[in-house]
C-alpha cells in the first residue's frame, strides 16, 4: 500500500497535534508560577524557563516547585522539539504533615514528557527513616540514551502547631 505525498503529510500533521495535546495534557498537572524569557527568537516564542508548583499526592503538606527549560523556536511552538534535561526542584513542609498510604522508596511522584517520543522528567519520593526526612529527586531519563542530570531536595517533617510530626519510616512499604 502506498501513501499519496498528501495522505503523507496529513497523517504527520495528525500524529503531531496528537503529540502536541499529550504534552499539554501532561503540564496540567502542576501549577504554573511563572515563565521568565531567557533568549529572545524572532517571529517565534521566546526560549523559557518555567517555574511549577505541584503537592506531593501521597503526603499532605509537602509541595515541590520545580523549574524546567522551555524551547521557543518554531519546534517549540509546534510542541516537536526535544526539551533539555536541566531541572531544579525544591520541596517543603507547607502545612501538618500526614500520609494518605503507603509507599515505596523511589515511587513516582510526577512526569512529564520532554520530548515528542522518549524522554521524561520524573520526580520520585523516598524517605531517610533514620532522620524523619523526606528525599526527593527529579531526574529527566531518555529511552535510547540515558540523561543523568538530576536536582534533590529534602523536606525534614517537623511538627506543625501542636501537632506530632508522622514518622515515613512508618509508610514505607516493605
């Protein structure tokens, strides 16, 4: 079965607003703070970094803000284009501390896509029972050739009022 040039560029067309909805369904998640404009494109948008806020779903709490690059360009504008690695992450107590369930060491928190076909950024939670401390850490991984840039955070559970403090050794699952 052979393709027309038409039928061709109709189906790439289709498979990257598909691509482009996925990217922006995934970013809906967290909450954007703000973009600052990093380098300046003509007649496209700007390069960005964008800063998002997002609360872990399993601690009640604890919220993460993270800052990631954003392409601009003409790539950027259709969503095609394959995102760098570079991440930062900052996580903190923002409220009393509880546990909705059990979870293991390493367990995703968040992704996102960075590219239109194999790479992600991940943010994933473990816990330092030994000091009460939550660890996080965001690292961006591609299937075919591995990224190995990555930003922790910490966030020691302190009590909050006058309310104990849970112990996440206590919610690890064995």
């Amino acid at each position: 079965m052979r393709l027309s040039r038409k039928s061709l560029f109709t189906s790439l067309v289709a498979l990257g607003l598909t691509a482009v909805a996925g990217l922006a369904q995934a970013a809906d998640d967290p909450d954007l703070i703000f973009k600052k404009s990093t380098v300046w494109k003509f007649m496209s948008p700007d390069h960005k970094l964008a800063t998002y806020a997002i609360d872990d779903p399993i601690v009640e709490g604890v919220s993460c803000h993270f800052t990631v690059p954003e392409k601009g360009g003409i790539t950027g504008w259709l969503g095609v284009a394959e995102e760098v690695s570079d991440v930062s992450l900052a996580c903190r107590q923002v409220g009393p501390v509880s546990f909705k369930k059990k979870f293991e060491q390493g367990e995703e928190m968040y992704r996102e896509r960075r590219s239109l076909f194999f790479k992600k950024m991940q943010i994933v939670r473990g816990c330092d029972a030994k000091r009460n401390v939550l660890v996080y850490l965001s690292y961006s991984d591609k299937l075919i050739e591995g990224s190995p840039k990555n930003s922790t955070s910490t966030v020691a559970i302190m009590p909050w009022g006058d309310q104990m403090p849970p112990n996440c050794g206590d919610y690890l699952d064995d």
